[in-house]
C-alpha cells in the first residue's frame, strides 16, 4: 500500500516534501525515529512528535 500511495502522489505531481511525509506515516515509530535521525539535515524541520 505504502508503494501505491508513493506512485499516485508522484503521478499526481504532489511535492516531494508532501509525498515523504505520507509515505512516513506508514512507519512504526521505531522506524520513524530511525529515519529522522538519518535524515536531520531539514534543520528542525519534520521533527518527531510523539502522541500521548
């Protein structure tokens, strides 16, 4: 599902910014925490928020 909804944003020409931030909802939030770790050059930007 999570490669689906990836093609429809593209093909629906949705920005890049707007497609990762779907697509990372998919993640648990291991993986979440794993990828925004690897990926901290946003400056802040897209920061983890954990939901009580």
């Amino acid at each position: 599902m999570m490669m689906i909804e990836g093609i429809l944003s593209v093909l629906e020409g949705e920005a890049p910014r707007t497609i990762e931030q779907k697509l990372v909802s998919y993640l648990s939030m291991e993986e979440r925490r794993k990828f925004f770790k690897e990926n901290n050059s946003d400056k802040g930007e897209g920061e983890l928020v954990e939901e009580a």
